[in-house]
C-alpha cells in the first residue's frame, strides 16, 4: 500500500489544503481585525477629541481677548456695563478649560499646556486686570488708565503666548493621529493583498492538484471506458491516481466483465424476442381478421338473421291466433313457446347490436343537458310508469360533454331497471340526481324497489349476467353491461352502493366541465346546487319521493336467482318501451 501523500485520498488532500489555506486566512483576518479596531481608535480621536480640542483653544483665547478688551474699555470710560465681557470672558474661560480637560486623558502634555495657560491668565488677572479695576471704581479713569503699562501689555502678551503654545501641542497631537491612522490604513492595505494572494496562490493550487489528481485520471479512465462502449468488451480497464479513481476503475471493469458475461444471454433473448414478436404479428394479424368477421357477423345478424327471425315470429303469431282453441292444450303451449323463442332472440341480437356498436359508431361528444335527457327518458318510459303507477323524479342536473343517444339509453336502461324491479303492491319511486365530486359528476339512479344484496354487487354489469331467471323477470342480461360500457366510454366509472337504507342506488361518474369545477372551488355553486337538489325541480311527474333521499351517482340493478314470483317481490313488469 502506498504511504506518504501519494496514498492521501482525494478528500484528504482537498481537506489538508483548505486546511492550510483556512489557518493563513484567519490568522490575515484576526490581524485586520486588530488593526482595524486601533484605526477606529486613532480615527476617533482625530474626529472627536484633537479636532474639538483646536476649537476649544481658539475659544479660550476669544475669552482672554474678551476679558483684555474689557479691562480696557473700562479704565477709559468707567462705565461699569463696560465690564460684562469681562464677566462673561472668565466664565467661558472656565467652561472651556472644563470642557478641554475631560477630552485630555491620552493627551498629557496638552494638559500642561492647559494648565500654564489657566495659570498665565490667572497672574494677569490678579497682577492687571483686577487692580485696574479696583482703581477705576475708587480712584476714576485716570488711575485705571495709569496702571495699564507697557508691562501690563507684556504679561498679557504671555497669556497669549501660552495659548499659541498649547494650540502648538494640540495640532502636534492631531497629526500624530492622523499619521497613525494612515499607517494602521496602509496596514489593512497590505493585510488585505496578502489574504488575496494567499486565495490565488491557493485556488492556484487546487486547480493543479484537480489537474493531477481528478482531470488526468478521469480522462484516462473515460478512454478506456469509450473503448469499451465501442464494442471491445474484452478490453481491461485500469485506473490510477487517488485511490478512489482506482477504486472506481475497478469498479467500472468487473462491470465490462459482467457485461460481457452477460452479452451471450441478451443476444439469445433477443432472438427468443424477435420470434415472439413475429408470433405476436401474426396473432394481430389473426386479430383483424376476426375483427372483419366480427364486423360482417354485425351485419349479417344486423340485416341477414333479422329477417328468418321476423318471420318465425310472425308466422307463429299467425298459428297462434289462427288455431288457438282448435287443437288441444299442449298443441297451444308449444306455439307459444316457438312465438316466446322467436322474440327473446330478436332482442337478443338487437341488444348484442347496440352493445356491439358502443364506442365503434360514435357522432363525436357534444355538451349534453342531462334535464333535457330525462326529459326524453321520461318520455320513453312512460308507458311502463303508468302500467306499474310508478313516480319519476330528477333533481337539477348539469350539462357533461358526451354523446347524447348514448346517454339516453345509459339512463333509460337505469330508469327502466328501476321500473321493472320493483316490489309488489308498492308504487315504485325513482329519483335521479347528482352532485360534484372533485372534478366530476357523480350521480345517483335511486329507488325503492327489490334491492340487491353486496356479494352481487360487482357481477349485475357482467354481459348475460342475471340473479333471476327469465320467467321471474323477463330481459336479456345485457341492460347493465350497455351502461357500464357507455359509462366507461365517457370516461367515468359505474357501482352499487349497498349502504342505502331501501332499494338500490345505482351511481356512476362523468367528467365536468371545467367552468363548473372552477365555479365549485369559488364555493357559492356547490351550495346553489345542492339547494337545487333539495327543491327537486324538473320531474317527470311532480314531487320527490318522500322515501327517498338524494344520493350522489348511480348504478344498474341486479336480478334475483333465489326469488320467484311467488314470492312476492317480481310485480309483474312487462319489457320496457324505448
């Protein structure tokens, strides 16, 4: 095993000089920083104590000036209002002086300087100033006058001296802070250029050692890699650098082994799939084929057998009217058997039609009210209402996009259900009804009729499906798989809810139409509609069934198997019209 840094992994040696580059740059910054808070020491001074300090020495002497004038001015006219500026000259002289000594901490030798003035200007006070005007208050203008000499003139000329002197000091001590601040500044200069060489001289660094270690090795590996991928799969690939290059090289080569390995197999199954392929051809061949037989066998039953079929029919009605009564009984039964025969195959294969057609002959989707459509369900089932005295109602329904025809039939097909399993001596109440869901129309096809139990809930939509046999209630077993066909050609979906208290709840779903998802997510519409439910508007024979409550999207009805007329639950409901 490698030792030293040529074993380093890449992560150590990326870690090592960030590490060292991490040190110079907080060691640079903990200098600027120092630096940096004795600039904002010396600036601070500059700013806030030698600057207001030269103010300050200049008003000191303004006050003197003040004081010397007044003195002066007094001894001449003897006027004691002469002597305010005097007054106010030594009290600004001693605010100053205050003023000036609290600023004078890191000055030790302006404070001296304050000091000789302060001490100056009191000698002249007590040596000139005050005697004059002790004379002038006693003694009148001429004695004032007589004691300001040329040798009162040279102290007072000291006094000023003093203060030249100290302002001396205080702009000694300004340009001393200045120099400071511009070498702390130059400093930071050099402080900063230094921690910028150090990043180039370091990213410098790290783009030679990613040259050397990453860039080089990866380059190498790709090429063996590409020679590889252009099909020499017996070349070995061998990697170099960092260990985890190497690592990944040998990773990458017990792949091209495995591959390799491998390559036999995918070609073996790539000939099983080429021959599955061809037999799946000639299966979608087959396919069409029958399809096209379908098709003619549609029409043959849609055209050729109707016409056997209708004349089997009529000529058995023929006898049957023609010889009833003239031969014996079983003679009558077997005629009615052929006559029953006849016409259950002729709806047989209209019904095997028209499933057949669903979805194959379409006039394309176009926005359907399904008012309008139970309007036209009520009118085909209203023979069949009025023979079982039975009560149609709908709740306001919405407009869908879909075939019209087809939605016709779906809920003349429920509808009729409805109808013909419907418990004896009771009126049958059907209710239609819908709500949104999302972004779908669920709606519901209820009555209370016979019901169903839950374990045949899924099979009453399977074509020739039936519970009851053909005597109890008369159909073909096709009516409930025409919906779900039509249902599921709509894009939706149709089932039995088995949680009603009564009857049977046939719901299925349709996709709405975007404006009336988008007026749901504002909130008044659902609330409007289901108003609108409550109201019942738009029956076929007025009033909502009181038994009845509204549910949501409905489904078709099963027939019964274990149930017979005797039994009191078949109502004896001929085929529905339409």
């Amino acid at each position: 095993m490698k030792t030293g840094v040529r074993g380093w992994s890449l992560r150590q040696r990326v870690v090592a000089l960030l590490a060292v580059v991490g040190v110079l740059l907080i060691g640079l910054a903990a200098t600027e920083g120092l630096l940096a808070a004795r600039n904002r020491t010396q600036v601070d001074a500059l700013l806030n104590k030698t600057g207001p300090l030269r103010v300050q020495a200049q008003e000191l002497l303004n006050s003197l000036l003040d004081q010397e004038t007044a003195v002066r001015g007094y001894a001449v006219s003897g006027d004691r209002a002469d002597l305010a500026p005097y007054d106010a000259g030594v009290e600004q002289e001693t605010t100053v002086a205050a003023s000036m000594r609290r600023l004078l901490d890191d000055y030790p030798r302006v404070g001296a300087e304050l000091r000789e003035v302060e001490a100056r200007a009191e000698q002249w006070r007590q040596a000139v100033a005050i005697p004059v005007i002790i004379a002038t208050e006693r003694e009148g203008t001429a004695a004032g006058q007589a004691l300001i000499t040329e040798a009162a003139r040279q102290q007072f000329d000291g006094v000023r001296a003093a203060v030249d002197d100290l302002q001396a000091e205080i702009l000694n001590a300004r340009e001393s802070n200045a120099r400071e601040v511009r070498r702390t500044g130059n400093l930071l200069a050099v402080l900063l250029i230094v921690a910028a060489l150090v990043v180039v001289v370091a990213g410098a660094l790290l783009l030679l050692s990613l040259d050397r270690t990453v860039v080089r090795p990866i380059t190498v590996l790709a090429d063996e890699v590409r020679q590889v991928a252009e099909g020499n799969f017996q070349h070995a690939i061998s990697g170099a650098g960092p260990p985890e290059f190497v690592e990944l090289a040998d990773n990458v080569d017990a792949m091209r082994r495995r591959i390799a390995a491998d390559l036999a197999e995918v070609r073996e199954a790539r000939e099983r799939i080429e021959w599955v392929n061809s037999q799946l051809q000639r299966q979608a061949e087959e396919l069409t084929r029958s399809n096209r037989d379908l098709e003619q066998f549609a029409y043959v039953a849609s055209h050729d057998l109707q016409e056997p079929l209708r004349k089997v029919a009529s000529f058995c009605q023929l006898l049957q009217r023609r010889y009833a009564g003239q031969l014996d009984e079983r003679a009558d039964q077997y005629i009615a058997f052929a006559v029953d025969g006849a016409q259950r195959m002729q709806r047989l294969i209209n019904d095997l039609l028209a499933f057949s057609r669903i979805g194959r002959i379409t006039a394309g989707f176009t926005e359907v009210d399904l008012n309008k459509v139970m309007g036209d369900v009520a009118g085909q089932t209203e023979a069949a209402r009025q023979y079982a005295d039975a009560e149609l109602t709908w709740s306001e329904l919405p407009v869908i996009r879909g075939e019209e025809p087809l939605l016709t039939n779906l809920l003349a097909n429920l509808v009729s259900n409805s109808l013909k399993f419907r418990r004896p001596d009771v009126p049958p109440k059907v209710h239609v009804s819908a709500r949104l869901v999302g972004e779908e129309w669920e709606i519901t096809c209820q009555d209370n009729g016979i019901g169903i139990e839950p374990e045949f809930a899924d099979k009453i939509f399977v074509i020739f499906q039936r519970l009851h046999s053909k005597d109890a209630y008369p159909g073909t077993g096709i009516g409930l798989a025409i919906v779900k066909k039509i249902v599921e050609y709509h894009g939706g979906r149709v089932w039995v809810d088995t949680d009603v208290p009564e009857g049977t709840a046939i719901r299925f779903t349709l996709p709405a139409l975007p404006e009336d998802v988008e007026a749901a997510a504002g909130g008044p519409a659902d609330a409007d509609r289901e108003a609108a439910d409550g109201e019942g508007t738009g029956v076929a024979e007025a009033g909502a069934p009181d038994a009845l409550p509204e549910q949501p999207v409905g489904a078709d009805r099963p027939e019964r198997a274990e149930e017979s007329p005797e039994g009191g639950r078949t109502g004896g409901m001929r085929e529905r019209v339409g």
